[in-house]
C-alpha cells in the first residue's frame, strides 16, 4: 500500500518526525539520568513499552491533528477503532485490579498495575485524538 502525500505534506511529516526524534532523545535521557541516581520508576520490561508508548503518542496525535497519518479515512477509522478498543479493555482490566486492591505504585515506582493504567490512559488518548479527528472531518464535510 502507497500513500500518497503532497510535498507539504511530507514537509509536515518530517517535522513531526524530529519532534518524536526530540521527545525520544529526552525521555531517553531522563530515564537514564534517574536510572544512574537509582531512581527505577516501572519494572524494567513495562518501563521500555511505556516508554515507546510515550515517545509514540505525542507523534501520533501530531499528525492526527496535523491530516498527515492516513490517506485514507477506513485506515484511520481502523486505527481509531482498533486503540479505542485495545484502551477500553486495558483500562477496564486496570480499573478491576485496583477496584481489588491491587496497588498503582509499589517501592517508589509504579507497579505493574499502574503501568498497565498508564499504557491504557496513552493508548486512549491516542483513540479519543482519533476520534476527535474523525468528527472534525465529518463535520466538514457536511458543510
């Protein structure tokens, strides 16, 4: 499949390439920064997805808003549909665990829980900003 951006487009796209590229090089650094002062804040494995997560999420939405991720609007009901249901399931699970009593920090970090909270909230901002797009476009094209 070929998407087929104009050269704004593509321009647009490069620049919200180096702000992940930026925003990748700080959390980077700053997990490393804490890491060296002994500062864990996840377990190691939930640490990394969370940290994808973070570095992904700030793009996404940028070139959501920006019209710049999908040419087509079935790839972005797709994507939408596909985060909002993911997020929906992750935050329910998450909300059952803690309903339960399970903790969303442990030893000055999160737990396990709480990271998978975290990754939910993430993964439902990126839905709700697939969403909000969609709207938008729909709204548009009515008038």
């Amino acid at each position: 499949m070929k998407h087929e951006f104009d050269e704004r487009q593509q321009q647009i796209r490069a620049k919200v390439f180096r702000h992940g590229f930026t925003i990748a090089i700080v959390l980077l650094l700053l997990d490393a920064f804490l890491a060296s002062m002994g500062i864990f804040w996840a377990p190691p494995f939930f640490r990394n997805i969370i940290m994808v997560t973070l570095i992904t999420t700030p793009v996404g939405v940028e070139f959501i808003f920006r019209g710049v991720f999908f040419t087509k609007q079935s790839e972005r009901i797709t994507y939408t549909a596909g985060f909002g249901g993911v997020s929906i399931f992750l935050l329910v699970m998450s909300l059952k665990h803690i309903a339960e009593g399970a903790e969303i920090t442990e030893n000055g970090g999160l737990s396990e829980f709480g990271c998978g909270f975290v990754i939910a909230l993430l993964f439902f901002v990126n839905a709700g900003c697939g969403l909000v797009q969609l709207l938008r476009e729909r709204k548009a094209d009515r008038e």
